[in-house]
C-alpha cells in the first residue's frame, strides 16, 4: 500500500499543482474545465504508465517461457537454462529475469525463486502461470513439459487479445466518426443556424431553450444567449463521458477510456475554435 501511495503521491502533486497554474488563465473563462482535466491528468498518466510497464512484463514473459522451453529441448538443465537466458534482452523483464537466475544459481529451489522474483508483479496472467508452474512441478511434473504447456497458454492468451482488438477497431473507428460528425452540427448550427435567426430579429432567450415560445421576442433589450459557451460546454461534457464508453467497448475498460476522452477533448475544443475564428465569431 505504501508502494502505492508513493507511486501516485508524485503524480498527484503534478496535478494539483497544473490545476492551480491554469486556473491563472482559464479562472472566469468558458475554459475552467480544462483546469479539471489538468488536475486528473498526472495521476491518470502514473496509471497508464503502469499499465503500459505491466504490458511489457506480460508480452515478454511469454518470450521468456518461449527460450526458456527451446532450452530445455535441447536437453540443458534448468539453472544452464536460466543463465543463458538471462543474458538476453527481455525489455522491462530483462532484470527479473537476471534475478531469477542468480537465485537459482545460489542454491534457491526453482519454485521458490519464481515467486520471490515475479510475484510482486501487478500481473493476473503472470501471476496464474507462476501458480500453475509452481503447483505442477511440487506435484512431480516435467520440466519441459510445463514450460511447454506455459508458453502454449500465454501465446494463446496474447492471440486473443490481438483478435479483439481488431474486431473492435471498426466500432472504435465508428465512434470516433459520430463524435466528429456531432462536433461538425454544433459548428454549423453555431455558424449558420443561430446568425440566420439573430438576422430574422428573433431574440433566442433561455425560456425559449425550455420549450416556451410565448417568449418569442424582437426586443433588442431581451438578454441574448451565449452560444459559444453553451456548445463549447456541450463539446466538454461530450468528451469526458464517450471517452470511457470506447475505454470499455475497446479495451473492455471504463478507466482506459480516458486517453479518448482527452483526445476527443483537445481535437473538438481546437476544430470548434478554429472553425468559430475562420467564421468570424
């Protein structure tokens, strides 16, 4: 747990401390929700970092399995074997891996090192195969043939990801595409719609926003509605609630849904702004 706290301590601080900075700009302005994302945006960086590193540990770990079940074909015993291997690059697994190979050779039984070394991995897939390993060899399994079986699963698991996530870049392509095409009717409701109405003399008021259009004016000293504000409020609150809904259609993860958000965000406050300063708004 105090891992934990340290790991996002930092990340928090950069948070609060951007979301203060910015409200020095955007404080009064239709913009202070960026000052929000600001302050999420650090801690949910430390999380994605995380995620990407697990990543990582998971694709090359089915690598390491992969070499360390070729060895053992080859007939060289399982200490040989882990030297050997830790001699290659594994990326972010390359340490854990030179770890595992200096406790085996010290004298620590196979089993108990791969839990020593990967088991305080944040990983479920690396967790089962270690538990899997493990319970399998105390029961008198083979060597090879459990590596063998390891490799096969993770390799497996890999290929299914791969699988969903090509089925699902046509939906994530969809959504992206109806996003776009909501940001592009708000801008020419902005630019075409609303200027037509103000030019008939129609004073647009907030009563008529509820449905009452006894409020119907031309008078010029009826308060006028902001637009700009309302649609760029509307963009903002677009964003932040499709981001998750593709996080989860995708990834099957809600929190993974914040990177579309911020993309969705920053792409529709720039083409909303720049479309409003190229019409003259």
């Amino acid at each position: 747990m105090n891992a934990i706290i340290k790991y996002y301590g930092k990340f928090i601080l950069i948070g609060i401390a951007a979301f203060f900075l910015s409200l020095i700009f955007f404080l009064g302005t239709n913009l202070i929700a960026i000052s929000f994302l600001l302050l999420a945006g650090p801690p949910l960086a430390g999380y994605y970092l995380k995620n990407a590193l697990v990543k990582g540990l998971e694709e090359n770990f089915r690598v390491f399995l992969d070499d360390l079940k070729d060895l053992l074909q080859a007939g060289v015993n399982i200490s040989d074997a882990l030297q050997i291997t830790a001699k290659n690059d594994y990326g972010p697994l390359t340490l854990y891996v030179k770890r595992l190979a200096a406790k085996v050779k010290i004298g620590i039984p196979f089993e108990k090192a791969m839990q020593l070394t990967f088991g305080g991995i944040k990983s479920p897939l690396i967790r089962k195969i270690i538990l899997v390993i493990n319970q399998t060899l105390r029961a008198g399994g083979n060597f090879m043939k459990v590596f063998i079986t390891s490799a096969k699963y993770v390799d497996k698991i890999e290929r299914l990801k791969k699988q969903r996530s090509a089925r699902t870049m046509s939906t994530l392509f969809n959504a992206y595409l109806m996003f776009y095409i909501f940001v592009l009717l708000i801008v020419v409701i902005q630019t075409f719609f609303v200027p037509t109405m103000l030019e008939s003399g129609v004073k647009i008021t907030p009563e008529m926003l509820k449905g009452d259009f006894s409020a119907v004016t031309t008078d010029n000293t009826t308060p006028e509605i902001d637009f700009s504000a309302h649609f760029l409020n509307l963009l903002i609150v677009q964003s932040i609630f499709a981001g998750p809904m593709i996080g989860k259609i995708s990834e099957n993860n809600a929190i993974a849904g914040i990177k579309h958000s911020l993309i969705l965000l920053s792409t529709s406050i720039v083409i909303y702004l720049g479309a409003l300063k190229i019409a003259g708004f």
